[in-house]
C-alpha cells in the first residue's frame, strides 16, 4: 500500500482494526447466546461467472432492451436470459444461472460502469478501457488518491 497517501493508509489501517474489533465483539455475543432452535437453511453457493457466460448475458440484454420498464429489465427478461445460458451451455463452474443470478450479475456490472463514468468525469482523470485507470506519475496518483478519499471517507 506504499502508492496511498500516507493520511489515507492511516485511515485504511485504522478501519482495518476497527473491523476486526467489531466482528470479534460480535462473534462473542453470537457465542453467548443459546444455540437457536430453529432449522437453519443452508445458504445457496455462490454463482461463478466466466468471461464467456458474462458476455452472453450481456449480449442478451442487450437484444432485449426493447423489454426495459421504469424499474430496469423485467423479470421476465432475466427468466429468458438464464434459460438463454442455459442452452448455450457455458457454465465451467458454480451453480447455474437463474434469473435472481442474472439480475445480481447485472446490477453489479451497471454499478462497476457507474463507478467508472463517475472516475472519468473527475477532472484531471483517466481511463483507457484496456489498462483501466493506468496511474502512472505523480499528477495521476494525486487525482486518484483524492477521488478515493472523497467517496470512501465521510
């Protein structure tokens, strides 16, 4: 972490210990109370998405776009989208993708855009869709480090 300011590496190693006191202090609790007897559900694994399953789901909402309400996609479109995978029989690990998957992948895909529109609109900032942000030089650690600092700290 020697490329952060030497005030936000604090601050990161600050919130670091902070949240390692938290969880130990909330593990603690969890181990105070009586076990709960009720039947726990397992939680469902995790999707795993290749390269090849992203582009696919992309590309067919990207066909459908005509199908976009005042909320985003339908669910409609996602159920098409993960019977869409489906067949195309891309999946190399994880659990199949269901419709509840597709609109996750998406929603995470649309905020990763917005974070990087948002960087690109920031004056003195670059991005090159290849190499990302490509911080080379001082001028573009110190347009980088401030854009960090201004969304991450309160």
């Amino acid at each position: 972490m020697d490329w952060l300011d030497p005030h936000l590496r604090k601050l990161v190693y600050s919130l670091i210990v902070a949240v390692v006191s938290i969880c130990g202090q909330f593990t603690t609790v969890i181990m105070a109370t009586e076990p709960n007897t009720t039947t726990v559900v397992p939680a469902e694994p995790k999707a795993q998405w290749n390269v090849a399953e992203t582009n696919a789901l992309l590309d067919h909402l990207l066909s459908n776009k005509s199908e976009v309400g005042d909320g985003g996609f339908k669910p409609s479109t996602f159920t098409s989208a993960a019977t869409a995978l489906a067949r195309a029989n891309l999946l190399t690990a994880g659990p199949p993708k269901t419709n509840k998957r597709c609109r996750s992948k998406w929603n995470t895909l649309r905020g990763i855009y917005r974070e990087i529109q948002n960087y690109r609109n920031v004056s003195g900032a670059h991005w090159d869709n290849t190499k990302g942000a490509g911080i080379e030089g001082r001028t573009a650690l110190e347009v980088f480090n401030n854009y960090v600092t201004s969304i991450y700290l309160l």
